[in-house]
C-alpha cells in the first residue's frame, strides 16, 4: 500500500515536472518567436529607413536634375544679351510689290547702306518661361567695327521670351521700325525712311548671330501716301501707287478696317558691338 502511493507520488511529480518543462520550452519558444519578430520589425524598419533613403535620395536627385537642366537649358539664353544686326533679308508680303522692294532693300542690307539692329536684353529666367526684349530699329555704323541706333531710334522694347536652344519671339508688337532706305548713289542718293509698324520678330540666337529669323509688321496706307519714292516723273510717286498693286490686307489701329499691306520677311543677322 506504501508502495503504491509512493510509485503514484513519483508517477505525479514526474508528469509536473515534464509539464513544467514543456511549459518553459514553449515559453522560450514564444520569446524567441517575440524576439524574432521584433528582430524582424527592426529588419523592416531598417529596409524602410533604407528605402526612405533611397526615395529622398532619389527626390533629391531628382530635383538637382532638374535644377541643373532647367539651368543648362537656358542655353541659348547665353547669347539672350547682346546686339544684331540684319546682313540678309527677303520679303514674301505685300504680294507683288515684295520683288521690287527686295530688289531695293536686299541689296542695301547685305551691303550695309541699311542698317537694321535687332537687341536683346534683359534676360531673366527665374520663373517660368525665359524671358527677355526685343528692340528692332535703324542703326548707323561707327566707321570703327561698332554700331549705335540712328538718332531717335531705338527706343522701345518689347517683351519676349526665349527657350533653352536659343529660340526667341517678341510676345508684343512694337510699335514701329523706322527702315532706313537709300534709293540711287553718290549725289543722287536719296535717303527715305519707310515706318513699319506693329512689328513681331523672332528667330534663333546663337553665338555667331540671329537664323531663321522672322519680321511680320504692316505698312499703312497713310505712311505709304507720304514717301515719294525717285522713279522719275513730276511729282514723283508716292509709295502707296506700288503697293496698291497688292490688296490691302491689314489693320493697324485695330478699328476692324483694312488700312495698310502685311509685310512678312525672313532675316538673317550677325553678332555686333552696339555702343
């Protein structure tokens, strides 16, 4: 009897002690799994922080990029200050009229008896679009490889802007380009000056000078009937008995009535010292 209550005694404390046992392993096996998790919580903080990183890292490069291309593309911006002058010009408008004035006004530009300047200034590209003016007007050459505007000229700037490979346009029209014309030679030389008003001028800049570029404006009625141009004849014409070859096809003033002749032209011009 003492015997059989000892053998349950052992049998007893065996079986408390094999579940004291099975209860410390799962312990140590749920601390474990605990801190395995938060080791792995730390791993993924840490890839996260990783990744953070690497996403500022790339918001940052990003950004500089960007930075540094928006900067270098204001390329053609370099050349956003400087002077120009016209050495090649070929009028398509006023129809008909066009030949004969290029056969004036080309000759005398590529020979340098007119001078039209074309300057841009004030270039600036601190938000948005580049921006920059745009003055066209007669010039006169200095006799020492410099040039200044005629007198009067000049004077007005118009609003532009400019992209990063050089490629500008006014975004206002002046209000007039005065061009210098010589018709005849030596004595016989007579000087006119043809007012072209509501001008537009754009083309591409570089270090050489001015491509591509383009002169849009109108020759009204009005300023035609006042330049007598010397064909002979007594009185001699005027400038509007040419043009009216051409329909008048433009408004100046913006009142809805046609008074004078759109005159388009391409243009081309080199890098000058405006004093």
């Amino acid at each position: 009897m003492h015997a059989s209550r000892l053998t349950r005694l052992l049998l007893i404390t065996t079986l408390t002690a094999g579940l004291a046992l099975v209860a410390v392993a799962c312990g140590d096996d749920e601390t474990s799994s605990g801190n395995n998790g938060i080791a792995a919580n730390n791993g993924n903080n840490g890839n996260n922080g990783n990744n953070g990183n690497n996403g500022n890292n790339g918001t940052n490069n990003g950004t500089n990029n960007g930075t540094n291309n928006g900067t270098n593309n204001g390329g053609g911006a370099e050349h956003a200050d400087g002077a120009y002058r016209l050495n090649s010009m070929s009028m398509t408008k006023p129809e008909g009229p066009a030949a004969l004035l290029n056969g004036i006004v080309g000759p005398a530009i590529q020979s340098g008896s007119i001078i039209i300047i074309v300057e841009l200034t004030d270039y600036s590209a601190t938000s948005g679009d580049a921006t920059l003016m745009v003055t066209g007007d007669a010039g006169v050459d200095n006799g020492d490889g410099t040039y200044s505007w005629a007198e009067g000229a000049g004077t007005t700037a118009v609003s532009g802007s400019i992209d990063g490979s050089g490629n500008f346009a006014s975004d206002t029209p002046a209000d007039v380009l005065n061009f210098p014309i010589t018709v005849g030679v030596g004595a016989d030389a007579i000087e006119l000056s043809l007012p072209v008003r509501k001008i537009d001028l754009s083309g591409a800049v570089s270090a050489s000078g001015i491509a591509g570029g383009s002169l849009i404006g109108i020759i009204t009625v009005e300023d035609a009937m006042a330049i007598e141009v010397p064909l002979g004849g007594n009185p001699p014409p005027t400038l509007d008995t040419i043009l009216n070859t051409a329909n008048i096809d433009a408004d100046a003033d913006g009142d809805g009535t046609l008074d004078g002749w759109a005159l388009e032209a391409s243009f081309t011009a080199e890098t000058i010292t405006l004093q």
